[in-house]
C-alpha cells in the first residue's frame, strides 16, 4: 500500500472518530454541565455503557460489570504499536503516580483493538511494564466494533509490507466512564499529565 493511500486511511479516521465524538456530544446537548475539565470535553448527559463481552488479560471475561463502581480511563490501542500507545501509557503512568491516594476508586484499562496478535498473556506482559495496576482487554472484531459504536471510539487495520507487518490506525482520546457504568466524556491529546490529573480527581470527588 502507497504512503499516499496510508494518509488517505489515516485522515479518513481521524475524521470518522472527529464525527462518532461530535454526534454523541451534541446529541447530549440537553443542559449544562456541572462540571467542567481542562484537557477533554465531559457530555451534559452522561450515556450509558451498553453490554460488552470481552477476554481481559487475565483470561477471565471483562465486561460491563468490570466498568462498576469506580471511575475508569479507557485508552484505545494495541502493543505492537510503534509510538502513541506506549507514549499515552507512559502519561498514563505519570497521572496514575499523582493519584495513588484514590486507590480503588479510579482504574486504567488499555483496550486493545488487535485480538489478532494481542492475547491475554501480551496483554498483561505490556500494561503491567508501564504500571501492575493497570488493566487490559481485547475481544473479537464483532464486539469491539459495537463497544465503539458506544463509546465513541473506532480503528481501522494498515496493511504493512507482509501480512504479519500491519498498524492499527485508532482514536486518540481517552474514554472515560464514571462509577454508575455511564460514559462520562473524553480526554483529548496532547495530552498534560498535571491537567488530566486535576480533573480526573474532580470527576471521582464528584462521583462522589
């Protein structure tokens, strides 16, 4: 495949994820919101997360009720990836040190959208480099396409030079889903670690 055809690939889901985003912010343009954050966008209306079954890197099921309870940062990705993924987890890890004192309350779960090659024993062997608090979970195509049909995320695959060789081109933001299993908001990049610390705190203290 051409660097031209790439481009075309990339910036054609850059601007689907820019579309899934807008739409599910603006449907949910009822009232204002009562909280307001520094490095994302949260909905007026929270949505809720429908039901998902997914393989977690542990090789139990990781579904809806996984998501209860506490908030969750969701990030979008997969391990064979060469640069945002790991960059994202290493903020990631920086934001996590800054709010160890919230404990259970607050949880990280990288998501991949490559079952292909990502099995549970990948998984758990790539999250747990940058942080062994940090959760993992993948799924068949079928149900990753309808979570992110959900949650505003999507992912398209990149052939490479040989048919081991491919990228996963996939949303940037963040997904960030609060302790009554709703979709809260998004967190976009560039990404600040202090300011997505700030407000993670304030949506847990404001889960109350």
């Amino acid at each position: 495949m051409s660097t031209a055809t790439k481009d075309v690939l990339r910036w054609g889901l850059i601007a689907l994820t820019a579309i899934v985003v807008g739409v599910i912010v603006n449907r949910e343009l009822h009232r204002p919101a009562t909280l307001q954050i520094e490095s994302g966008t949260l909905l007026d209306r929270p949505r809720p997360v429908a039901e998902f079954n997914l393989q977690g890197a542990d090789g139990k099921p990781f579904t809806r009720v996984d998501l209860a309870g506490h908030t969750t940062v969701i990030f979008v990705g997969y391990t064979f990836c060469p640069d945002v993924c790991p960059q994202t987890l290493t903020e990631l890890k920086a934001v996590h040190a800054k709010l160890g004192d919230l404990g259970d309350k607050l949880r990280f779960v990288f998501l991949s959208i490559d079952p292909e090659r990502d099995t549970p024993e990948k998984l758990a062997s790539y999250v747990h480099y940058f942080s062994p608090d940090f959760s993992a979970a993948t799924g068949a195509n079928p149900e990753l396409d309808k979570l992110g049909e959900n949650l505003g995320y999507a992912y398209t695959k990149v052939p490479g030079g040989t048919p081991e060789s491919y990228q996963m081109d996939h949303s940037a933001a963040l997904i960030v889903i609060g302790p009554q299993t709703q979709l809260l908001g998004y967190l976009t990049p560039p990404f600040k670690v202090d300011a997505m610390s700030q407000d993670l705190r304030a949506l847990v203290d404001h889960a109350g």
